[in-house]
C-alpha cells in the first residue's frame, strides 16, 4: 500500500468516527426518536453516510492491497475479512449494517422505527472496532 492510500484511509477513518460521535451527540431518548421526524430522520442519514464510508474504506483497501476482483459489496467485506484485515465476527456484523443501509436507502416496505433506534443504539461500537482493527492491520503491514 502506498503512502498516498494509507493516507486516504486514514481520513476516511477520522470522517467515519466523525459520523459516529456527531452521532452519539445526536442520539435522542427513544420517545423523542419515535416523534421526532427531523432528529429521526438526521439520525438515520448519519448512521446511513457512516456505513457508506466504512464500505469506502474497505473498497480502498481490497483495491490497493489487491486481494481480488469482488463482485459485490458483501464480496468485499468477505476479502476484508479472508485477509485478515478485520475479524469474521465483524466481518458478519458489517455485512448486516450494510443491509440495514439499504433498507433505511431504499425504503424497502415500512421501516420499523423501534428496530432502527435499537440497531442505532447497540451497533455504534461495532464502528470503533473497525477503526481499530483496520489500525491494527496497518501497522502490522508497516504502513502505519
């Protein structure tokens, strides 16, 4: 990897970890996220552009790393995780927050309000876990 992708990936790092705190500041009671449209709504664009930049650090990684040529999005989390870049169990955790971005996306059917704010509130840690193990795999590459 090269100081010029090591780079990217590190702010793209810092504006996923920006996304999650700005977040957490954010993050209502769970009756105010129930009739709050505005908070509701700007909570679920944050956590949206959140995921959309975890997917893009992954992306930069399997490009400049070369680990193949993937075929979807859930494919690169999977070369991620063969890599030993992150751990399977994250790897898992990841593949679901991508779905739940498309479903927040794309409005698929009705979107359940009560388990939107409870994904919102138990997987925000799973961000941070990805900052650190993506750390850990560019210092163990030397790139760090």
């Amino acid at each position: 990897m090269n100081k010029e992708t090591k780079q990217r990936i590190e702010l793209k790092l810092e504006e996923m970890v920006k996304y999650i705190n700005e977040l957490q500041e954010m993050m209502p009671s769970d009756e105010e996220y129930y009739t709050n449209l505005v908070r509701r709504r700007a909570c679920e664009k944050t956590i949206e552009i959140a995921i959309d930049s975890l997917i893009d650090i992954a992306s930069m990684i399997v490009a400049s790393e070369r680990f193949g040529l993937p075929t979807d999005e859930g494919n690169i989390i999977d070369l991620i995780v063969e890599h030993n870049v992150i751990d399977k169990n994250l790897g898992e955790k990841i593949k679901d927050m991508k779905g739940f971005r498309n479903i927040l996306v794309h409005r698929y059917g009705h979107v359940d309000d009560e388990i939107v704010y409870r994904i919102l509130t138990i997987c925000l840690n799973d961000f941070y876990d990805f900052e650190k193990q993506v750390d850990r795999y560019l210092e163990l590459m030397g790139t760090k």
